[in-house]
C-alpha cells in the first residue's frame, strides 16, 4: 500500500485524534456517573485512565498537527519528532495515573470498603466496550495509511482499556454480586499494575524516535540490498539511518572508481537515488562519495557493507 501524501497524511492523523478526543469526553462522563453511584475503586480507575486519555488525546492532536508542518528555516528536518514527544508526555500521563490508583486501592483494601451498588458500573463499562471498539477500528486504519506513532501510542491506551473494562465488570461482580471481599482492590492494584507496565512498553518506540535508533537490521539490510546490484558502485559504508515520525534519513559513503569524473559520480549518485525511492518513497539521502579504496573512518563506520566489494578492499 503506497503512502499517503503529507496533506491526506495530516487529515487522517488529525480525525484520528478528533475521535479520540470525542470518545475520551463521552467516556469521562459515563464512568463519572457510575464511579458516584457504586464507589468502586476499579471504576475510579477507569475513570481516571479515561481522564488522562482525554489529556493524551489532546496531546496527540498538537502532535500530529505539528508534526504534519513541513520543513521550515529552524527545523530543517521537519517536525516528525513532536509526535514523539507527544508519546512520552503520555507516557508520563499513564504513570502518573497507575500510581495514584495503586494508593487509592492500598487505602481502600486496608480500610476494608466496599462498593455501594453494581449495575451502573457494569452498564457502563459495557458502553466504554462498544464505544471503544468502534474506535480502535478508526485508528487501526489511520495507522495503516500513516504509521503514526503518537496514534499507535493512543491506539494502546484504548487497547488496554478493554482488558481495563473488563476488569472493572469482573471487580463488580465479584465484590458485589459474589460478596468476595477485596475483590475491588484487587483489581485495582491490577489496573495500577497494567497501566505501569502499558507506559513502559510505550515509552520504548518514542525514545528510539528521540534519540535516532538506526533501523532494525532487516530494513537496513533490504536498503543496502535496493543498492548492491548497481555496476558502477564499488562498496558502501558509514551508513546511518533514523526516523523522525513518519520519515525516514539515510546518509552513507560511496565508493566509486577513482578515475570517474563529478559528473559521472553525480550522475550514479543519481541513478542509486532513485533505485532508493523505489524501494523506501519518500526516504530523504545523503551520499558522499569516495574513491574507491579510501577509507577513514574507523570502528561500524569503517565496515565494508556490499559483500562482493569487500575482498577488492581487502586486496
């Protein structure tokens, strides 16, 4: 499936976020209605988990929305890592909320509380099922079409709120219509635990963004292969790679016959780029080339990354 362009890329992102934000606000108010009917310490934790994904939510639309600026005179890059930073402010949101829960639990537990009613928090938990399936699906499409990390990032908060629900049902009835004591808690302290866990898994993928992880090793390993076949290309090295949001840098050296002339190098260096657009669109190169045989660089830069070139280096 081909990439969207920039503009359709910013459209999707931002009714992503608009219905994340809307369901966020629906939910705030059901599960507010039912934590002031049953006084369930599961249910407040689905609230307050609804509560910081209403904040997240708004937070992924600035994201995406500056991401989605081109290039300017001060971020000659781009903008692609806001949606990074929109990630980790969520991340910290999600922390922030799994240990204000697991007090709240450890306070309920040691007082011995129970929930006052169960019928509303199971019906609305229900409503928080339904309505939040609807949603995954949206965003499970916009990320296909975009790959957008700060909605992958809000599409995991909604994921864990249906496991999230289901606990809150699970607490209820085992609390009220059971009448197993500390059930509540409980599950509570297993929301708590759910959500730390959930914002560390999501803070990994944002901090790779931020601090310029290279590629996995099989993308690297195809994009040195979209090169390999070229005649006039006598070896590769020194390649970096990085992603910034949606787009991805590529900077390498290239070594050539020494005896070929600028034009001739441009004109190869020309031929490679576009062997690279047609394997990684909208990929943005940097090539510098060296004549064959010079290398001078040390350590991972220095290795020799077309196979068939390294023994003439060797020699």
């Amino acid at each position: 499936m081909s990439a969207p362009d920039p503009e359709q890329r910013a459209r999707l992102t931002r009714s992503a976020a608009y219905a994340s934000i809307a369901m966020a606000l629906f939910l705030v108010v059901t599960k507010m209605w039912a934590v002031l009917k049953t006084g369930s310490t599961a249910m407040l934790g689905s609230l307050a988990d609804t509560g910081l994904d209403l904040v997240a939510s708004i937070a992924t639309l600035v994201g995406v929305w500056i991401a989605a600026q081109p290039a300017d005179r001060d971020h000659r890059f781009g903008h692609g890592k806001a949606e990074a930073l929109s990630a980790m402010f969520q991340v910290v949101l999600i922390a922030l909320s799994a240990a204000g829960l697991a007090v709240r639990a450890a306070g309920q537990w040691l007082n011995g509380e129970r929930i006052a009613s169960a019928n509303e928090g199971i019906a609305a938990s229900l409503v928080a099922i339904a309505a939040t399936l609807a949603l995954l699906s949206w965003q499970r499409h916009v990320i296909r079409k975009t790959g957008s990390l700060a909605i992958r990032t809000d599409n995991m908060h909604y994921k864990s709120d249906l496991l999230l629900n289901l606990s809150v049902i699970a607490a209820l009835v085992m609390d009220r219509v059971l009448g197993v004591a500390g059930a509540d808690p409980a599950f509570g302290l297993a929301i708590a635990g759910w959500l730390a866990w959930s914002a560390w898994r999501a803070s990994s993928e944002a901090i790779d963004h931020l601090m310029d992880k290279e590629w996995p090793d099989e993308k690297r390993a195809a994009f040195v292969a979209a090169l390999a076949d070229h005649p006039e290309l006598r070896g590769v090295h020194d390649l970096r790679t990085r992603t910034s949001g949606m787009h991805d840098f590529v900077q390498f050296h290239a070594a050539f016959d020494p005896r070929m002339t600028i034009a001739e190098a441009h004109r190869v260096m020309d031929e490679l780029e576009d062997r690279i657009e047609a394997a990684f669109p909208g990929v943005e190169v940097l090539i510098h080339p060296d004549p064959e045989g010079l290398r001078n660089e040390e350590g991972p830069a220095a290795e020799e990354l077309l196979p068939a070139a390294a023994p003439e280096i060797r020699a």
